[in-house]
C-alpha cells in the first residue's frame, strides 16, 4: 500500500478546509433561508484553521507578495475603515460592513493560497450547477419569476457574475474542445437562469458584455481560432434570442410600457420611481455632500416632503435605497465614500488588467467589475451582503494562481 507524504495530506486538507467560505457561498448559502448570516462564522472557522495550518505547512502562503489583489485588499480595508466610522457616527447596515469585513479578513489571509486550474474550473462549475438548480426550481415553484427566498436582483447579479468568468473561460482558456463544449453548456444554463430574474439591469449588460468578449476573440489576442470563438457566440446568442422571446416577452412590453408612460408624465412605474429616486438624492447630497446622512437620509426625505418637493407616492415607497450604487453611497457616505468607492473598483480592474494569471481570468475579472459598474446604475449591488461575499470569492477564485514574472505585473 502507497502512503502520501503527511506534509501532502495537510496542505490538501487545509486547502478544502480554507475554501469552505468560498464553497458555502457559491452553493449552499443561496438554498438556506437568509443564508447569508452563517456566512461570517464560516469564514472566521475557515481562517482559523487556515492559522493553524500554516504553522504546519508554512509553504501554504509563500507567494503573498505576488498576489495581484494586494493593492485592492489594501484599499478596501481603508474603505471598511471610513464606513465603520459613518455607521458608528450615522448609522447605516450592519450587514453590509460586517460583509466587506468578513471578505477582507479572508482575502487578506488567503491572498497567498494557490489554487490549481482543477480547484478553479471546479469551484466554477459547482456553483454554475447549484445556482441553475435553483433558479429553474423558483422559476417553476412560483410562476414567471425567480422568488420565494430568494431575492431575484442580487441573485441575478451573481448568476452574471458567474455567467461571464465562465463564458471568459470557454472564450480564452487554452483548453481541448471537451472542456469548451463543457463550459459552454454551463454558459447557456446560467444564461436560462439569468432570464429567469428577469432583471433587465443585470441581463443587457451581460448581453453586451458578450458581444465585446466576442470581438477580443476574434483579434485572437487569447490565442483560440477564431471559428471556435464563432461558435460559441452563435449558439449563446440564438439561446439568449429564444429565451428572450419565451421568457422575458411580458417583461420587454412592460419595459416599452414603462417608458412611453415616464414620456406622458408618469412617473409611478418601475422606471418612473428610479428617475424620482435619483433625483430625491440631489437634494440630500447638497445638503451633506461630504460625510453624508447615513440612516440619517430618511429624516432629510421626510423634511423634503414637508417642504412639496418630494411626491407623496414617493415619500410613501419607502425605499432603503436610492437604486443607483454611487448615488446611494455618496448620500449616506458622502463624497469621500464615493470616491474610496470607486477608486476600490478602478484598483480592482487595474489589478487584473496588468496581472500576470491567465488571459481568461484576466479578462472575466475585468468583466465581472464591468458588470457590476453597469448594474450598480439602477441597483445597488453592493449593499446586498450576498454580492459582496460572492463578487469578493469570486476576485479570490481568479487571482489564486501564481502570477507569471512579466513586466505588465508590477504595482506599487
């Protein structure tokens, strides 16, 4: 009988072991009610025997200066640093700080940790197959849309973001044609899935977002021939086509009802109310454009009511938000939050544009952010403390190679 050398066994039992925040989140949390609130006690579980692990197998984080997200893990503890201070001054949610905490604390102890292409591709897949499972089965439980438990924005959020690191991956990994024809299955479900949101903030930049990837293969800068490309295209488009037509065709004429009606003076729709949102946020910047309100934004609304400018329909909507990321933070977080905001994003796309890992997770990582900008214009991802585990996990997947020596990969 063979045995392994003990030093094998600990490292790949560590390894499972530290992944088990990233496995919970991508597959189970979303299956459990409220999940999400287990996420955190997993992670500190996951880092503690990631510490003790280490100290058994100190070769485990050897690459931690080479990791490409040091600049960004930075960064965004600067960014929890200032939020801790407007919800400890103003107020905000706790769910939000405590998510971009908990996934700064594990990129910061896990940014060392190297995962082989057959941990990645199979972290990807899993999660590709659980949260298919799932949206077909809320489709089909509640009638025309995914619902029950599961909230269909920020779910629709991932499920793009997952759609596009695989859609990079079967466009751009120099990989045999199983493994595309694998990856494109996995595209077309998670494509099905996404429909099945029928969240339009989310499904046309993704759409979009396809076509661009489509092109950079076509100048073959990812080194695959360009009929491959074609194909892949082709088919994802003639499904997105179809599902479109099937799925979504009460949702395109309620798109064209909304805004011949915000045309006609209507502002009561779904559009309508995002356009009365963002411009309620004006005021409220104005009078705090800063540090911003934090929960205080609530009290600003009401004094605008008082005063005839803000609609009763609207004052009586209640939102928790503004629908608009960047309109959202810089009222309750002002303008320094804002811009540590967006600086976090731009850092994050500086990361993986001039990294040295793979050309696909180069380009999914850099999707992915582009994404995120586009649906944080009618949403506000990442005060959904799911997007922020998942998009965070997601950043850790593509960045866990040991980058190449290249002169495109320094920082700092």
């Amino acid at each position: 009988m063979m045995y392994l050398p003990l030093s094998y066994l600990q490292k790949t039992a560590v390894t499972w072991l530290a992944l088990a925040p990233v496995v919970y989140v991508m597959t189970l949390m979303w299956w459990i009610p409220d999940g999400v609130k287990y996420a955190p006690g997993v992670v500190l579980v996951s880092l503690l025997v990631l510490g003790v692990g280490r100290s058994l197998c100190p070769e485990i984080a050897r690459d931690r200066d080479l990791s490409p997200l040091r600049s960004f893990i930075n960064l965004l503890w600067l960014y929890i640093a200032y939020s801790a201070v407007i919800y400890f001054v103003h107020g905000g949610s706790w769910r939000e700080l405590r998510a971009f905490l908990c996934v700064a604390l594990y990129l910061q102890f896990t940014r060392g940790l190297i995962l082989s292409e057959s941990w990645r591709h199979g972290l990807l897949t899993l999660s590709a197959l659980t949260l298919t499972a799932l949206a077909f089965y809320e489709y089909f439980e509640h009638g025309g849309r995914v619902g029950g438990n599961i909230n269909p924005i920020p779910f629709a959020t991932v499920v793009g973001v997952l759609f596009l690191a695989l859609y990079s991956l079967a466009l751009f990994a120099d990989k045999a044609i199983k493994f595309r024809m694998l990856s494109v299955a996995l595209v077309i479900a998670l494509l099905a899935a996404l429909m099945m949101t029928q969240t339009r903030g989310v499904l046309v930049p993704a759409l979009g977002l396809v076509i661009v990837l489509l092109f950079l293969a076509s100048l073959k800068q990812s080194g695959v021939r360009f009929s491959q490309a074609s194909v892949a295209l082709l088919t994802t488009l003639l499904i997105a086509g179809l599902g479109l037509g099937i799925l979504n065709s009460d949702r395109m004429a309620q798109t064209i009802y909304e805004v011949e009606a915000v045309a006609d003076g209507n502002f009561s729709t779904s559009i309508g109310v995002r356009l009365k949102l963002w411009a309620s946020a004006i005021p409220l910047i104005a009078d705090a454009p800063i540090i911003g309100h934090g929960e205080h934004y609530r009290e600003a609304l009401e004094v605008l009511y008082e005063q005839g400018e803000l609609s009763s329909g609207l004052y009586h909507f209640n939102a928790l938000h503004f629908h608009n990321q960047f309109l959202d933070t810089w009222v309750k977080k002002g303008a320094v939050g804002l811009c540590l905001l967006v600086a976090l994003i731009v850092v994050a796309i500086r990361a993986f544009w001039s990294s040295g890992v793979e050309l696909w997770a180069r380009i999914a990582g850099v999707s992915i952010l582009i994404l995120l900008i586009a649906s944080a214009l009618t949403d506000v991802p990442l005060a959904h403390a799911p997007v922020i585990f998942y998009v965070g996990f997601m950043l850790f997947i593509l960045a866990a190679e040991k980058p190449k020596t290249t002169p495109t990969n320094k920082q700092d």
